[in-house]
C-alpha cells in the first residue's frame, strides 16, 4: 500500500500545481482575481430567472453589482430554492443543478442549497491549493494515507419532489473528477463504512480501519470534539477492535450484503493486530501518537467554541501538529489556510466575497480592507447564491501579499454553534413554541443558552416548576432535531441533551442583569436564545434545580 499511496500523492500534487500556481497569482492581485471571478457567475447566471430578474446583463463591475443586486439571506431565496426542488431548470443559474446539500436556516428547521458543476469547481479552486500546500510543505504527508472525516448517513429524504438528489453523492466531489481515483487511493477508510447506518457502527468500522492503517499520515475533521469522541469509542473497545482486525470479522449486527462488501474492504492483518496487543496490551495508549507513528497533522477547527474540545485532541495526540481549517459552510469557502501565513486567506479565485461593514452593511473590496476591522462575509457562487450573507463575522489580522487574512469572531445574528449545530435566535424562538404547543404548557419566560461544561450541550431555562421545565426541554430537543445540522451533532454524540432549568421572576431578572450592562430597560427584548450572559448566575439558580 505504501508504494501505490505515495504514488496517488505525488501524482495529486502535480494534478493541484496549477490550481496552486493560479491562488498564489491572484494573492498578489486580488481585485483583478475577484473582478475576472465576478464577471464569470455573472456571466453564467445573465439569462437564468433570478439574472433576468437582477438584470445581471447590464451590471458592470463590482460598483453596478452592490447597488443593484441587493443582499440576501437563505429565507429570501425560499421559493426559487423550491422550485428548483421541484424540478424546474434555469431559476438561479443557467447550469442544471446536480443535488441538493442541506443547511440551517435562520428561521426553518432545514434549508436546502443547490450544488452545481461550477460550485464545485470554486470549492475545488480552494481545496487544491491547500491540498498542494500541504503535500509539498510537509513532505511526511505524501509518505502515507489520510483519515477525511466521512459525513455520515443522513436521515433525510434522499431526493426532492423534482427528483433531485439531498446530499453530496462523495465528499470526494469536492475535488475534480480526475483527481478522486487518486484521492481514494490515499484513504485510510473506505467509503463503504460511511453508508452502514448508525453512528455508533459507522465510529466501529472507522477505527478498525485506522487501526489497520499504521501508515496513517493525517487526519482531517470539522469539529475536534468529532475526534476525541472517536478516541473515546477506541478506548471502550480496543480489545474488541484487536480481535476483528486480527481476524477480518466485524463483531456487529450487519445486513449481509454490507458485511459482504467490508469483508473486502477490510481484510484481516494479524501481524498489525498482535504487534499492538504486543506494545500496548488490552488498554489503548494515553498518547496515541504511539500507535500512529507516521501521523504528522491533524486538521480541524481551532477557533471560537472548537477552543474547549481542542485540548483534548492535544492531551491525545500530544506530539502532532494541528492546522486550523480555514472558513468553510455547505454555501461556500471564504478562507484556507496556508502554511506561509499565519492566519487563513481570503480563497480570491473561488468565488466573489464580498466584506460587509456591520455598521451599514456597505460592501468593501476585499484589497481595501483595513486591518484590525470587523467585518460581515458575503458570497456570490456558481451555484446560484447572489450577495448572499453568510452571518459570520470575520477580522482582517493582516495581509498575506495583498489579500486579507482572516480569523473567525462569531456570528453577526446573535447565533450559537458549539459544535456546529447552527443555532439562531428565531430558529430557536420558532421551536420554544412548538415545543410549548407540543406539551400543552404555559409558560411566561423561556429562554435557551449555550453550556459548553462539563460537555457542550444547551439549557432551557423556563419560568415554572422543575418537571414542566424538564418536559418542555425534553420537547425543544425533539423539535431542534428536525434541523439538519443540530439532529447530526447530537446523533454524533457532540452536543448532549438539552436541560431544563427551573426559574423563578425571568424578565425582571434577564432585564436587570442587561441594564447592568449598560442597556436601556426599555429596549430590551429577552431572546429565545441567549449566548451572551452566564444566566446559572442571572438566574441564581442552585444546582437541585437543575431539571433533569
């Protein structure tokens, strides 16, 4: 396997040299990069509905676009979203949609984003050069195979009414058709395992073929916590996991037609299964850089919340070095990281990004953005999103040639996101009230906040007894869990159970604690989800009144 993987990298690295070549160009020229950027969509997108509508054939330049085009969030594009849903073509761009990637949105449980050929190719003008960057500035890399965190089964309708397909097809298709042979030929874990159901199956088969893969070079994932709750999953099972490598079985409950395929897709290697019962014996090491001697990086979020659980992929992988991941959502990528700079750029030959000044909303170029300042993001993609507001708010901490580089500060709507559940004020306002309707209780204050100790989870602080505040906390985690990406942290074990918590006198207290932060009592409003302010201490509430 060593020989074919370094082969499958090398052949990558030349295969992403000019992807490369073309981000370190336009970092030097970004405006005229973001201008040939613009006029591309804009050209792609002229005589679809929405272009016709926008008159995208009279815009010239970035100064017509602003003023004509107005800013749009996820609700607003709604019904043409549903049509397209529907199965009709030419809405929001003149390329056919080829699936459907589900999202939050502000307001809905679930919102759905149209991927197109040209999409994923500004994904792939990313996700290139970082991938060049990292095979060519740690060499250790291209010497072994990568762990890509597989998304996993979704439980969602796989396809629309107009028969289009919800869900990415591969995570591969983030890269370009000719390159994923060779992608997964680097891989540490087959695909197989991300389609063989619940999580806990999925976590099984993940480890027992990274413990069957001693090359293991990297390892890439979203959130941190999604790794240290794999290491706890290898902890509790390590013996067991010895036991099917060492013998090419899988001691779960599997249809035959997959235990079939894993059969091929994970062989029995002996030697490595007694060479670790033989070095560790039936507890897995503290350090697990002891069983994966070749791993040299990990990759994952770093910043805002990730903060907490990344220390625990520090405590066990302590030698490893770790790459912060840029800013990436399912409607585009604003940043990568490089290893030449020391925070991610701005990804310029992707698509056109617009910098909002959260004061006016006023789009500023991205070459005259002033460093030390905060700003909105807004994209504009292939797929059909025009001077969308992603709602993530962003700092200039310098220039890397002459583009931005960024770091991620929060949410510019007040919205919570631990571990990536995407949690806003009117989502959650939205489900208080179901749950409410869904119980048959009254309630006069009800308010959700953000825990991330012991383990990151929310709790419900609800004006009434404490059994009423657990039953309706016990109903808003039911009814989050139609929002696609709260329903995947908690399936995956990243966010526990919402808690109810029993308060007494909420508004006056809530209004007290913000006038004490400077607010005019009579502007304030107390929010369905509050992120902001400690309210164990607003609330004063003991711990036996924590509902459970």
């Amino acid at each position: 396997m060593s020989g074919l993987t370094r082969l499958a990298n090398a052949v990558t690295v030349a295969g992403a040299a000019r992807s490369s070549v073309r981000l370190s160009a336009a970092l030097r020229e970004p405006a005229a990069a973001q201008g040939a950027v613009l006029e591309r969509i804009l050209r792609g997108a002229r005589h679809s509905e929405y272009g016709r509508a926008h008159r995208f054939a009279r815009l010239r330049g970035a100064a017509d676009f602003a003023e004509g085009v107005p800013l749009v969030e996820h609700d607003d594009l709604v019904p043409w979203i549903d049509r397209i849903a529907a199965g009709e073509a030419n809405v929001l761009t003149r390329a056919p949609v080829r699936f459907m990637e589900p999202t939050g949105g502000s307001s809905g449980y679930m919102k759905l984003v149209p991927y197109t050929d040209a999409l994923l190719g500004e994904f792939s003008a990313a996700t290139l050069p970082w991938l060049h960057d990292l095979l060519t500035r740690r060499p250790a890399l291209a010497r072994g195979r990568a762990y890509w965190a597989i998304t996993p089964p979704s439980r969602l309708a796989t396809s629309t009414a107009g028969g289009l397909a919800v869900g990415m097809p591969d995570d591969a298709d983030y890269f370009p058709a000719l390159l994923r042979p060779l992608l997964r030929r680097t891989l540490a874990v087959p695909a197989s395992v991300g389609r063989t159901g619940p999580i806990g199956t999925c976590r099984y088969l993940t480890l027992l073929a990274l413990l069957g893969a001693p090359d293991l070079a990297m390892v890439s994932v979203w959130s941190p916590s999604f790794l240290t709750l794999l290491v706890d999953a290898l902890d509790e099972s390590w013996e067991r996991l010895l036991r099917d490598l060492e013998h090419g079985t899988v001691s779960l409950p599997l249809p035959r037609a997959v235990a079939v395929r894993l059969g091929r897709d994970l062989p029995a290697q002996p030697r490595v299964a007694q060479q670790l019962r033989a070095r560790f014996g039936d507890h897995a090491p503290q350090d697990l850089g002891e069983v994966w001697e070749q791993l040299a990086l990990i990759s994952c979020w770093t910043e805002g919340n990730a903060w907490t659980a990344l220390q625990g992929v520090r405590a066990r992988f302590p030698g490893v070095e770790v790459q912060g991941k840029g800013l990436l959502a399912t409607e585009g990528v604003v940043s990568i990281p490089l290893f030449d700079a020391p925070w991610p750029v701005l990804a310029v030959t992707s698509h056109y990004l617009e910098l909002l000044d959260p004061r006016d909303l006023r789009a500023v170029p991205v070459h005259l953005a002033e460093v030390g300042a905060t700003y909105e993001v807004a994209l504009t993609t292939g797929g059909g999103l025009h001077r969308y507001r992603l709602r993530d708010l962003v700092r200039v901490e310098g220039f890397h040639h002459r583009t931005p580089m960024i770091s991620f500060q929060g949410r510019a709507d007040r919205a919570s996101d631990l571990a990536g559940e995407k949690l806003t004020p009117a989502l959650v306002e939205r489900a208080i009230a179901d749950a409410l309707h869904d119980t048959g209780i009254a309630v006069a204050f009800a308010m959700l906040a953000p825990s991330p100790a012991p383990a990151p989870h929310y709790r419900l602080f609800v004006e009434g007894t404490p059994t009423e505040a657990a039953e309706v906390a016990n109903a808003l985690d039911r009814r989050l869990g139609d929002a696609h990406h709260y329903a995947l942290c908690r399936a995956l074990g990243q966010l526990g159970a919402i808690e109810g918590v029993a308060v007494r006198d909420g508004h006056r207290r809530y209004e007290g604690a913000c006038a004490d932060r400077g607010q005019r009592c009579g502007s304030i409003k107390p929010p369905a989800l509050e992120a902001t302010l400690d309210l164990d201490q607003v609330f004063d509430v003991p711990p036996l009144l924590v509902a459970k």
